[in-house]
C-alpha cells in the first residue's frame, strides 16, 4: 500500500479512508499514542495504536527517533489542537532503534548540543522548521530571477583569482605536501601542479559573473563560496552560500531598485509557503526572549519583523550622511559603541548599522557610496575622485545582508586601482577584456544566502540555518 505523507494526510478533506503514513516517533505515550512525523510538515498526526492486540515485543520498540509504519483509519481526532488522527490497525517497526542512545529525545536541547549532533538535529522542529524555510527560499531565489528572464551561470569552485583581494582563501593543489616541488628559486613550483599554477577554492562567483553579463545581459550565480577567514563567531562560516546576480546597463540606483525587490520577494514567498514553520518559530523566539535582560530582547516579534520589510520602503543614504548621523548619536557621544566613529572614512560595523536601521530610520536601509579607501577594487569611482559606486543593505537584527556596486567599466581606471593595491594584470587578464572589448555601464550584488535564512528564520548564529557547519577547528559530518 502506497504511503501518504503527513501534511496531505493533515489537510485531508475526507476520513474513514485507510491509509498508511510511514516517519519517525516523535513521542510515545501511554502505550497507545504515537506523535508520528515525516518531515513533510512541523505537524505530528496522532496514531492510536490498538494496543491490546499488537505485540507486546513491537510496543517495546516503539521508541523516540524509531521509524515505523502504521496502516489504520484517518478519523476526526477527539483531542484539542489536531483535526485527524489514525486509528491504527497495523503497526510495523522499520529497522533498528536504540532508545537509549538516542540523543534526540522529547526535551529542550541547547543549540551548541545539537550543533555537536548536526546529523541527527534535523529531527527537532526546529531544526525541520528551519531547513524547510531554508529549501523554500532557495527555490524562490531561482523563481524570482527566472521570472525576470535571468540566465543561471555556474561559476567556478575552482579559481586562481581572488575577487575580494583580501587573500583569505583555502588553496586547492594535488602537489605532495611531504615533498612540495621547489623551482630554482626555492619557492614551490605551481607549474607542476593540477592546474599548472596555483588556485583556490571560490571567495565569489562575481568576476566570472561579469564576464557573461557582458554577453547575457542579466545573469544570477547560487552557489558555494568559501573563505578561510579565522573568525569564530555568530556570524561566520568557512563555507556558504552566495546569490551574486550581474546585469548589464545597470547604475547603482538600478541595482538598488533589483535588490530591494528581490529581497522583498523572497522574504514574501517565504511568508506565503512557511506558516507553519515561521509560526513554530516565533513561538520558540518568544520564549528564548523571556529569559533574556529587557535591554536585549527583540523589539519585534519574527513574523512582525518580516512583514516590517515587506511593508518599508527601503531608506537610501549616503554613507557620508551615515556618518554625520552616527556621529552625532547619542550611543557614539556617551561612548556606548565598541567602535566609536570620529571622522569620515571609518568602516561600518554591525553595530553602526542596526542602529541605523533599529534605531534612527526604523525601516530597512541602503547606504551607498562609500569611501574608496574601505572597498574592492572593482567598484567605479565615482566624479569626486575618493567615493565609490557602492551600495549595502542593512536589515534589522542583522546588519549588512547584502553588498553591491556598479562595476569599474573603464579599462584605464581599473588598471590603476589594480596598480595601488598590487594586483597582478596578468592575474585578471580575461577579467580585463571585457573593458577592452565592448565594455558598457554594468552592476551586481552578492547576497549571503545563510544571513538571508537567518533573517527569516529568526536564528541568531549562522551555524544553525546551514545543514553542516564549516568554522575554524571544525568540519565534522
């Protein structure tokens, strides 16, 4: 008999119908009552198991994380908060399950617990919760850009170019590392290596990005990036995920215009297919709220916060108005930031710019041209000579989610900002070309797909909204 999921058996419209739901035991109670899921939904159906005529053998094994199969009647449930049950008249235990051993049990875990026990925290409803909102906007980001007549390009993982400049990056080499080659200066030799010269694995899908928006008109790039930056904290990774789209005639204010929409779209289509979860996941946020000083607590609950920037337009200003704000703030004037901003020039911090957004303008914000002593090479210089097209958007609890510019499109600009910050033009030669040949006004943006599940989910460390982790010391599973 074929079996029926969860979530279709939940939203039937009919009863007395036998079915057959196959998941994991959530709760056994009293002998008789299964809270039965299979991941469908972050709802349990109900199975009352007959016990008086089921083996004692098979009770004994109906256990908190067993996967079972039970066939029965879907019968309108008598208990308070569920609209069907089934009445089980065949119950069948599917493998093994050691209830002992099962670190997963029916009670609140820490989340540093469950990040030791990433393989298995996928059974919490949180941790389902969280990963069917993560695969939803996945699929809307790809929904959103498809609509919009965007071609996906698959950059490479693989690369000798690093677009950030910033050097933090994991090298990829199949050279022995007992016995490296040297050349006859001493130094490794790359030319006998894989690629016949030294690479990396991917800080951003952006340079080759560009290359096919300059033939494509409008192209997107989601896929994994990584950066091999020591830092352990609630908001990095080693490894993650980038949207990153190009498109060609795009200023600043056009790209400003793509990414306000796309968030918005995204944030929204999430809002329309993850009730449930989103629900489940605002109650779990209210109750860790609860628990913390009143200084630190949300000012907002989640699904408030998500419809906060659904329903904002998006404020835009100018980094050097961002400045003049920040510095006649009360927190900067009593000292209350970690970073105190004294001129123009300084780098936002998250904390500059939640206050921004929390605090001053209360509606999400996007400040754009920055000074070009703080940002990559890449970004075109603006008339002023010392300010660059660039733009970053900031949300609440967040900080920065997205990072943009319009392109440097004038070969001999970029070859002189490549000069100052010592990057090689032999390096990026393909990357040149296309300022060579038929350059145009062109734009993009790099999104952080896990910062952007954060948001939704309501999460506070971005090692909990990824399936596996990647971070300093750690690359466990």
């Amino acid at each position: 008999m074929k079996h029926t999921k969860v979530k279709d058996l939940l939203n039937s419209t009919t009863t007395l119908q036998e079915v057959n739901a196959k998941g994991w035991v959530r709760t056994f109670r009293n002998n008789q009552f299964i809270a039965l899921n299979d991941g469908s939904t972050i709802n349990n159906i109900q199975c009352v198991v007959d016990f008086e005529n089921t083996p004692e053998e098979t009770l004994k094994r109906v256990t908190t994380g067993a996967a079972v199969s039970v066939i029965g009647t879907l019968v309108e449930s008598k208990g308070a908060g569920q609209k069907f049950e089934i009445q089980v008249t065949k119950l069948e235990i599917l493998g093994d399950s050691d209830a002992e051993k099962f670190p997963m049990q029916p009670k609140k875990h820490s989340l540093e617990f469950l990040r030791e026990n990433a393989h298995l925290r996928v059974r919490t409803n949180a941790f389902g919760a969280i990963m069917r909102v993560r695969s939803v906007l996945s699929f809307a980001v790809h929904k959103y850009f498809q609509e919009k007549g965007f071609v996906y390009v698959n950059t490479p993982v693989i690369t000798g170019a690093d677009a950030e400049g910033a050097g933090e990056m994991f090298q990829v080499t199949s050279l022995p590392l007992d016995n490296l080659p040297k050349n006859e200066e001493g130094n490794i030799d790359y030319k006998k290596d894989f690629f016949g010269k030294a690479t990396n694995l991917t800080v951003s899908g952006q340079l080759e990005g560009e290359t096919f928006a300059m033939a494509l008109g409008q192209i997107y790039t989601f896929g994994p990036t990584f950066r091999a930056e020591n830092s352990n904290t609630s908001r990095h990774l080693a490894e993650f995920w980038m949207i990153e789209p190009e498109v060609a005639f795009n200023d600043l204010h056009d790209n400003m215009d793509l990414a306000e929409d796309f968030i918005q779209y995204v944030v929204k289509y999430a809002v329309d297919n993850c009730g449930d979860d989103l629900k489940f996941l605002e109650g779990r946020l209210l109750e860790e709220e609860k628990s913390k000083p009143q200084a630190d607590r949300s000012e907002m609950p989640l699904l408030e916060k998500l419809n906060f920037v659904l329903e904002n337009n998006f404020k835009r200003v100018s980094y050097t108005e961002a400045i003049d704000i920040l510095k006649d703030s009360t927190p900067n004037k009593k000292k209350k930031f970690q970073f105190i901003i004294d001129e123009w020039g300084a780098d936002l911090q998250s904390e500059h710019e939640r206050f921004l957004v929390e605090k001053h303008f209360k509606c999400p914000v996007i400040v754009y041209d920055y000074p070009a002593s703080i940002k990559s090479f890449y970004m075109r210089l603006n008339e002023d000579g010392k300010t660059v097209g660039a733009m970053d958007i900031l949300f609440p609890g967040i900080g920065e989610i997205v990072g943009g510019s319009q392109r440097e499109e004038r070969y001999d600009v970029l070859i002189e900002k490549m000069k100052v910050i010592g990057i090689d033009e032999e390096e990026l030669w393909w990357y040149l070309d296309t300022r060579r040949f038929g350059s145009a006004v062109h734009s993009g943006f790099g999104l952080g797909f896990e910062r952007l599940v954060l948001f939704v989910t309501g999460m506070t460390n971005i090692r909990d909204v990824i399936p596996f982790p990647r971070t300093p010391g750690s690359a466990e599973f």
